[in-house]
C-alpha cells in the first residue's frame, strides 16, 4: 500500500515524501515541489504514480512522528492554483446516515410521514449500487468550497462567527485529478473531517447547502490505490484534554448504499468538474455524528478521527472566526 504525505521540513519548506510502512518514517521525493505535479504528469503521460514516486525516491529520510508532534503536516494534497481544487460531497450514503439525518428533521412525532431524507436514501438503497456496476440513482451533492478552504491536520478548523455549531463528520475522502484530455483519474483516498454547521441544518433541510459551506480537514497521509471495503474507526471529541464524546464509525463501501463508482459518475459527469488540471476532493459521507446523540461542541474542543489502514490520526481543534464585514460597498 502506498503512501504519500505532505509536509512543512523544519525550516518550513513544503516537502513531499512516501511512507516506509516497517518504521513509518518517509523518505523524501527529490525534484517533486508538490504531489499534484506529480499526479497530472502520471494522469498526462498514462503512467502509474506508484512509478513515479519510485523514480524520485531519494536517500533522505524524514521521521514523521516528529512531523506529527510538531505539527508540521500539510494537506496531502493541494494545488498552486487554491481555486481549482474542488471539495464537494455526498450525504445518504451510508446505511445508518438516514436515521441520524432524519433525526435531524422530522423530531420526535409518531407516525410522522417520510422525511425527504428518508426517501432520498431508499432510492440510494434500492438503485446506488447496480448489479454488475455501472451507473445508478443519483445522491445528495453539496458544494463545500477551494483548496483555500481546506485546513492542514493539527490546524484548527475555524467555523463563521455566525454559526450555530461546528460539528465533526469523519469521512474517506477521494483525491482526484483531471488529466489533458479530460479523463478523471482517481489518486487515492485520505481519512477526513468534513465539518458542518448541524443546528443550520436543523432548522430546515434546505440550510443543508449553508451548513456546508465551511472550512474541513483531510489527511495526514493519502493512500494510492484501493481501499479495504470495510473501514472501521473511531470519532472522538476532547475537551480539556479529557474524552468528552467518543463513538465508532464504519465506512467503506460494505457500509455503503452507493458505490465508488457511482458516487464519482454523479459527480465528474458535469462538464465544468473534468478541466485538465483540477483537483477534485470528495467527501463519501458518513453515519457518525455528536450532534446525533445530543451532544454540543463547545470552541477549544478538539476532534480526534482514526481508522485503520491509516496510520495516524486527524486531530483539529474547533476555533470562531471574528466578525466579518457586515455591508456591501457600493462601487
């Protein structure tokens, strides 16, 4: 399994490296400023990462645990570019995502009818993974923002002073690039948090697009190739250094409705999404959330999410953002 992870050296250089999986140190790719430049050269040459990682595999190594109690990581990927890298997702795609999402809309009436909710995700049930593979029923799609929206592990994730909440959602995210001709090239998958805005949601399902739009987290390190169909994990919240909330999470698609493959058809087949060049980072969902169960985060909290075949946590701590800017200048 290969593994790459970006970095800041101790002297603040951006530096990209593969991981040694016998002592987990990396070893430092020569020549290469960025991993994005190394995908779209594999994706534009039609060639396998994996091979190109292996040629500009140097003798330098880098102790990572280091990096990691320094917290020195960057997101594993970025692009020169922040605006063209996309971060979207998908919600109901899990098989227990309805219940905590409907618990979020319908309130606590018997015999309420079905949520919209609900009925999105027996569709996704009943038709997002076709017999064979191929394409099926479309999912819920959102819009999160650039790469200047994403925040490095160990970063905090700064929610709007407007907000009501900042609530963890811990994902697998997939990491694509768009090659010359078009073609979407899938990298490879990290561990996420996707961080929403739930008591926005709450309110009314249509907020959904607003509780959205916030900063996330994903990494430390980016797996090339496939992923185990079942990834079992753990969220956590701190507070004070003391577990306050803690639950397990499973992903992967044996705990999905949809497939891989149909989530990325339902994305990339939007023209504006296949521009040579971009960067495409994919929230896949999740069924696991405090706010679920009740449970309100508080600033200075900070959220834990680990789940093998990652080695190393995604830890964040939640911040607010000043106010912004409360009129529009007229020009």
């Amino acid at each position: 399994m290969l593994r790459i992870v970006q970095y800041l050296d101790e002297n603040q250089k951006p530096r990209v490296a593969r991981v040694n999986e016998a002592d987990w140190r990396g070893t430092i790719l020569t020549g290469v400023a960025r991993l994005h430049d190394l995908a779209r050269r594999a994706a534009d040459e039609k060639v396998p990462l994996e091979d190109l990682v292996e040629s500009a595999s140097g003798s330098e190594k880098v102790d990572l645990g280091k990096v990691h109690r320094d917290g020195r990581w960057l997101a594993p990927i970025n692009h020169p570019e922040p605006a063209r890298l996309h971060v979207t997702g998908t919600g109901l795609t899990h098989l227990g995502s309805a219940k905590t999402r409907d618990s979020l809309h319908s309130g606590d009436k018997a015999n309420t009818p079905k949520t919209d909710s609900i009925k999105l995700f027996e569709l996704g049930v009943e038709g997002g993974k076709p017999a064979g593979g191929g394409v099926g029923v479309q999912p819920e799609w959102f819009y999160k923002g650039c790469g200047e929206w994403v925040v490095p592990p160990g970063c905090p994730l700064t929610m709007p002073d407007f907000s009501l909440d900042g609530g963890e959602e811990p994902e697998l995210v997939g990491v694509y690039i768009v090659d010359a001709s078009g073609t979407p090239c899938r990298i490879g998958y990290a561990l996420g948090n996707e961080f929403s805005d739930h008591v926005t949601e709450k309110q009314n399902y249509l907020y959904l697009a607003h509780s959205k739009l916030r900063v996330c987290s994903f990494g430390p390190e980016l797996i090339i190739g496939a992923l185990p169909r079942s990834v079992e994990g753990m969220s956590k919240i701190l507070r004070d250094g003391k577990v306050a909330w803690e639950a397990p999470f499973s992903t992967g698609e044996d705990h999905m409705s949809h497939s891989f493959e149909n989530l990325e058809h339902h994305h990339f087949k939007y023209k504006q999404f296949r521009r040579p060049g971009d960067i495409h980072c994919h929230f896949f969902g999740t069924s696991t959330l405090s706010c679920g169960g009740g449970f309100q985060t508080r600033v200075g909290d900070q959220f834990e999410i680990s789940a093998p075949p990652f080695h190393w946590p995604l830890r964040n701590t939640l911040a607010v953002a000043p106010a912004g800017p409360t009129l529009i200048r007229q020009l």
